[in-house]
C-alpha cells in the first residue's frame, strides 16, 4: 500500500460504527494518514448538510465528495468545486413516477435535503426504525408544496432519494428508473433508491478530484459496503469492502475488511501506515 496517495471512504456502515461514531481508534489512523501527506475524502450519498459534525469537525478534512459524486466541497475554501446536478429532463420523469408511490420521496439542493410536510409530520406509515425517525427530523427540511418545489428546482438538484417499504415496488420502481436512461440509479441500502446525474457517482467524482491533485487511480485506496459504493471500489488502485457489506460488493473488491463495528475502517488505514513505515 506504499502507493497510496488518497483514501476515499463511505461514511455510514463502512467509516462509522452503528453509532454513528469516529472512534478514538479511527481518529489517530486518520490523523496519522495526514501527518503522511495521504488525503482522507469522506465520499458519501449524503448532502453536506447531513454530513455527521465529527466528520466535518475533523481538523484536517479538505475535500469531501457528497450526494452521490454529484458535488465535491472544498472543506477549506467553504464552496463546492464540482456539480453535477440532474437534467430538468430527469426531474420531471423521476416525479410524474415518485408522486404516485406510497414511499418517502426527498430531494437534496446546496447540501441540504427536503422532504414534504405532510410526510415529515407522520412517519409511521413506513414502518421506519425510531432512530431512521430521528435521523429524519433532525436532518430534513419540510416543505409545504413539496411536487411544485421540486419541480421548480430542478435545475439545482443533486439527488432524490425514495425510501422503500415494499420491497417488490422496490425493484419494479429501479427497472423503470433505469429504463429511463436520463440519471444514475443506485442505492446506499437495500431499502432506497437514490437518483443523480448521469454524470453523477463517486468514481467519476474522485476520478475528477485524482486530476485535480494530480494523482493516479493507483493512488486511491476506497472504502464501501453499499451498491453506490460499486463504482469508487471498482475505480480504486485497491478497493475494499467491508465484511458488513453487500455480497456483490465483497465480490468485485481487492481486500474485504473487518465489519464497521470492528474497527475494520481503522485497521485498513493502519495497514497503509504500516506500509509506509
């Protein structure tokens, strides 16, 4: 691991514990990475908005890829530097879809995420956990006219987000998506669909910031345990999944780590210490 030059990491399930935290463990790793010179690019389906504060309160935290890979935030100039923002085109099929649907429909713009009022104010059909509920009040903003918004925004959007409790409409819902052909379609769960920019995922978000810092996909070891994370790990001189992860994610990655909640981000990272010693 020698090479390696950038670590780019998915954030829930891959970087954090189930509790959403940055261990002591995981916190002197990526400190070490740093006094190395090895970039750490938190790379995740959220806005920036929702990124957890101890992420955004690492103090040597440049870029960060969110959305998707539809936006690359420059954590020190205070902007984003790259934006890859869905068609009209796309946003008007995706609702004339996502309105009739009994699912969660949310929209991100500027790093943050909205969702319709109505639905914000009752959660309890989708049959969601307490700490999914949780997440959602702190995170999201409710609209009043959700559809008119969205709709009058879709120029600036980074992603939609439909959340699933019907997991056959789920697949019937991702094969129409796809048929589309005018956005990206993946998933951070086996619960949601989440759609971007065709020219939107994080390998071509990381394969812009390798030419920004003028490195090499050897140089990039990625982290993942999700279906969005599938491009980055398939980009990556190394890419590793987590042993928490999806199976067809462990099955295209070069090394599978140690699952999130044992310490398996830090043990990778170590090793790249390790390796440079």
């Amino acid at each position: 691991m020698k090479h390696i030059k950038l670590v780019a990491s998915d954030l829930d399930g891959t970087l954090l514990n189930k509790n959403k935290e940055i261990t002591p463990r995981l916190f002197d790793a990526l400190k070490k990475l740093d006094e190395l010179g090895i970039y750490f690019v938190p790379s995740t389906g959220r806005p920036f908005g929702t990124v957890p504060q101890a992420i955004k309160e690492l103090p040597f935290l440049k870029y960060v890829i969110t959305s998707n890979g539809a936006t690359i935030y420059d954590a020190t100039e205070k902007k984003n530097i790259i934006e890859n923002y869905l068609t009209p085109e796309a946003v008007d099929a995706v609702i004339e879809i996502a309105r009739e649907l009994p699912v969660i429909t949310e929209y991100f713009i500027e790093g943050k995420a909205y969702i319709a009022k109505k639905v914000y104010d009752d959660l309890t059909p989708f049959d969601l956990t307490e700490s999914h509920v949780t997440y959602i009040k702190n995170s999201r903003t409710p609209v009043e006219d959700f559809w008119d918004e969205m709709k009058r925004n879709n120029t600036v959007l980074e992603n939609i987000n439909l959340v699933f409790r019907d997991m056959e409409l789920r697949k019937k819902t991702w094969d129409r998506l796809k048929a589309l052909g005018l956005a990206s379609v993946t998933a951070a769960t086996t619960k949601n669909i989440e759609i971007t920019s065709l020219y939107a995922t994080k390998a071509k978000a990381l394969e812009k910031l390798c030419e920004v810092l003028g490195f090499a996909r050897e140089n990039v070891l990625a982290m993942g345990d999700g279906d969005n994370d599938m491009p980055m790990i398939q980009f990556a001189g190394i890419g590793v999944a987590m042993a928490n992860g999806e199976e067809h994610i462990k099955q295209a990655a070069d090394i599978i780590a140690d699952d999130c909640n044992d310490f398996g981000a830090a043990k990778i990272l170590e090793q790249i210490i390790e390796s440079k010693q």
